[in-house]
C-alpha cells in the first residue's frame, strides 16, 4: 500500500464524484454500483478500483471482503455513498403523495432503505470518515429499519454508527462553492478521527466556508454565472438539422418539431413559453400560467390558461395540445419550457436536461436546450480527467450521459469539501479558519454562517 487516503464509493454510478475523491487524493479501493451501464463507465475511468457491480443487499458481505483484502490490515479512510434520492427527492412529490394516498405505494419507499445495508458495511468497516450525499430532503425522511422500527435516517446514521462518530447533514448550495450550477444537496459527515472530532467540537461544521454568494459581499465572489460558463460555445439552433450541432465534441441538442420550436423561438428570457404573448397583433396582456396549491397540499397549473390572443383571437406560441380537433393548454408547470438566466448559474441539471418541456431546461437565448458539452461544463466535469467510454466496449448512449449527470453532484463542490477534510485531519487548517476566509480568501470575514443546519 502507498500512504495515500483510502476510500470506498458506493452507489458509484459513472463515477462522477469520485472524481473529487480522486482530485483530493484518495485511492478508491472498491466501488459498488447496481446498473452494469453506468459502471462500465466508472471502470473504464477508474481502472485501479475493484468495481463490483450488483445489488448492494446482495454484495454487502462480498464488498466487506474485497475491502479488507484491498486494505491489507491498514484501516479504511473513507466510505462514500450516495444512495439514490427518487424516494425523496422533491421531483415527483406530489405525485409520490397522491399514490400513497390511494394506496398503490407504501408509505414507506423502499428505495430510502439502501441506508441500512450501507451502515451495515460502515459499521463492519469502522471508517474513520463517513460523507453521505442526498437530497436535501434526506433529513426529513423516515425510513423502516430491519426490526420494521421507522427511524428519521439522520437518527438512524447516529444510532448505527455509534458514539465513536461525531458529526451531522448540513444543506450544501454548491454555487457558494464556485460551481455555476444552483444545486443543494444533504451533505452528511460523521468521523471518528480524533483531529476531525476536536474540529467539529470547535466549530459544529465540517463544510469548508463558501467561497461564493449570490451578492458576492462580505469577502465572497459572486456566483459563477451560466453567461461565465458557457457563453464562449458556438451557437447551435434546434429547429435546424445543419445547426443542432457544431464542430465542438458533445456541442449537440436533440432538434424540435415546428410546434415547440415555434414555442421555444418565441420564449422571451428568464420566461416559460407558457406565458408567451400574441405574435399575430403584439397584445402583451394575455394572462399567463399560474399554479396554486390544492387542499391536498399539491400544487397544479391552470388547465384554463389561455391559448388565443384575447385581443385578435390568434394563436399564442404556448405549449398545446391537440384532443378531438380542439386545442388545449399542454398540462405543464409555469417552469416547462422556460429559459434558465445568462445572470444566474445554470438550474440544476437533471437527467431530463436535454427535454425543452421539463423545467428550466432551454438556454437563456438560444432556441434549444443545453447542450451535452455544455452540460460537463456546468457540472464541472470538464474541470477534471474523464472520458464518456465505457469499459464493456459499447457505445455510450446519449441517455446514459444524461441519467449520469442528472444523479450526480458537481464534483468540484465535492472537491471542495473533501479537500477540507484532509486539510483538517493533517492539521493543515486550523478551526478558526472555519468562519473566516483566513489564508484561502485572504482574511475576510463571511456575512452569515455559510450553511443552514438542519439538525
Ligand atoms: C445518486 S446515484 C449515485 C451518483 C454517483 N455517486 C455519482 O457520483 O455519479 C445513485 C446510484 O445508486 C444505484 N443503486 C440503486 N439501487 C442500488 C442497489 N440496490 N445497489 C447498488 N446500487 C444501487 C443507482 O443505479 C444509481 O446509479
């Protein structure tokens, strides 16, 4: 063994934030993960890992052995997982709501439960560190632990880990760590080193301080903006077959029919097609899309939204549909077809970045979605070494990119925490430097503490 961190990543995906496991200097041992697709991927790019590919039930023992054999009696520096988040996520709710209303779903979502066999393996392992990534609404789920026990998963990450682990779940925006992409996620960490204990007892926090705000006052930069990130990319058009692509690897959007590129071409910035006003006689009053929250707690568009110039009686450019030879409003949120801001970071990307009708997809001028390169950018892939080829040797599908993207977190953040934590357990910062800027931004002070806690 070399002296290099060690670390496991489970629930690995295509890798993408090991990639700042990596960067920071951790030699990942084994990597778990459930679609052999997505692994290909991570194999071809991490060729050093023992990648094992299976149902993480199945595999615990067997990831618990190959870990042990990759250790080699030294202890294991840190386990990584980033169990997946549809039965959590804010994606979807409402419609996770009304089908456990009616029954056709368990209360309970059994893909919250990939929690269990991952302190399984942490408490086997005895980590020193442990960084769980999720959704923000982690904290606020409740799971079933094995005796059927329903358990808030932060309470249960405590109570299986043991006294040894100190630590908590903070909410991360990782714009506020120079990414120019507004996404927030449940970043939890617990550790048993004791230079990580003392740390989090002198600070309460082990998130290294933001670096960005939205202001950019008080000693941080401003957010990175989607025009600092991707405006230097040649202009394609999705409503043409010679320009849905350019010459750039990846620079390429799927093209639109003539009806949504007729939404799209007259979707002004920062705005949803679904507010688009009269092109025929430029009457600008139509009533736009509204959403209001039903008694049920879900909220739903208008479906009375409408669709013909109230002054002339023309069609408006906004997302229709057509049932018995009539037109309809297209049922859709107010943020379907709208355009992301060239003053704000990109809105975070999800696996349905390349479909105008999902929301906050189109690009803050041009009339498209972004596109694949644009997307590595955003995400800061293209910050490090990684190449969309698949170990198995088949063709890497469009979709998979998108699916690997849309799970992953920007791993830049990441890099940026991480980092953090090495820094702490070496003693190359001190727990003053965490709420000020200290050496790294040159002594100024943040205007707030820099995360909301939420435990
Ligand atoms: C949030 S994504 C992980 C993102 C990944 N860490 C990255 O950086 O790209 C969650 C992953 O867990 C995988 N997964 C779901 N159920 C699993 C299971 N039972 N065993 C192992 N992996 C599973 C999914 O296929 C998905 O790729």
């Amino acid at each position: 063994m070399n002296n290099r961190p060690t670390a496991i990543s489970l629930f690995s995906s295509g890798g993408i934030g090991d990639l700042a496991l990596v960067a920071a200097g951790y030699d990942i041992l084994v990597s778990n993960e459930l679609m052999s697709d997505r692994h290909s991927l991570f194999e071809h790019n991490f060729p050093e890992t023992t990648a094992l590919t299976g149902d993480i039930w199945k595999l615990a023992d067997t990831i618990h052995g190959h870990v042990r054999e990759r250790l080699s009696g030294c202890e294991l520096d840190l386990l990584y997982a980033t169990p997946p988040c549809q039965g959590m996520s804010k994606n979807g709710r409402g419609k996770l709501l009304n089908a456990i209303r009616s029954g056709q779903r368990p209360p309970f979502d059994v893909r919250n439960r990939l929690i269990l066999p991952t302190l399984r393996i942490a408490s086997g392992m005895k980590p020193r560190t442990v960084l769980f990534e999720n959704v923000a609404e982690m904290a606020n789920t409740v799971v079933l632990d094995e005796r059927g026990e329903a358990f808030l998963v932060l309470d249960l990450i405590r109570e299986r880990l043991g006294p040894e682990y100190v630590g908590r779940g903070e909410v991360v925006e990782f714009a506020d760590y120079g990414v120019p992409e507004c996404r927030q996620r449940l970043i939890t960490v617990f550790s048993r080193d004791p230079a990580l204990h003392r740390w989090f007892e002198a600070t309460g926090t082990f998130l290294p301080p933001a670096s960005h705000s939205r202001n950019g006052r008080n000693g941080r930069l401003p957010w990175v903006t989607l025009r600092d990130a991707i405006s230097e990319f040649p202009a394609i058009d999705a409503g043409d077959p010679t320009r849905a692509a350019s010459e750039v690897p990846f620079h390429r959007v799927p093209l639109l029919d003539e009806s949504k590129y007729w939404w799209v071409r007259h979707t002004p910035p920062e705005k949803s097609a679904f507010d688009n006003q009269c092109v025929a006689c430029g009457f600008a009053r139509n009533p736009p899309h509204v959403a209001r929250r039903g008694r049920d707690g879900i909220n739903r568009t208008s479906d009375s939204t409408p669709i013909y110039c109230s002054k002339c009686g023309a069609m408006l450019p906004r997302p229709s549909v057509q049932r018995e030879g009539k037109h309809e409003i297209m049922r859709g949120f107010t943020s379907a077809y709208k355009r992301m801001s060239y003053d704000e970071p990109a809105s975070a990307l999800t696996r349905n970045l390349s479909y105008a009708c999902s929301d906050n997809k189109l690009h803050p001028e041009q009339n498209r979605v972004l596109s694949l390169r644009e997307a590595f950018r955003v995400h800061t892939i293209d910050r490090f070494p990684y190449e969309w080829k698949r170990k198995d040797g088949k063709p890497t599908r469009d979709k998979l990119i998108r699916e690997v993207i849309g799970e992953s977190v920007p791993p830049d953040g990441l890099r940026r925490i991480v980092e953090h934590l090495l820094n702490i357990s070496s003693g190359s910062v001190r727990p003053s430097q965490a709420t000020d800027f200290g050496p790294l931004f040159s002594g100024r002070t943040p205007e707030s503490v820099p995360h909301g806690f939420v435990d």
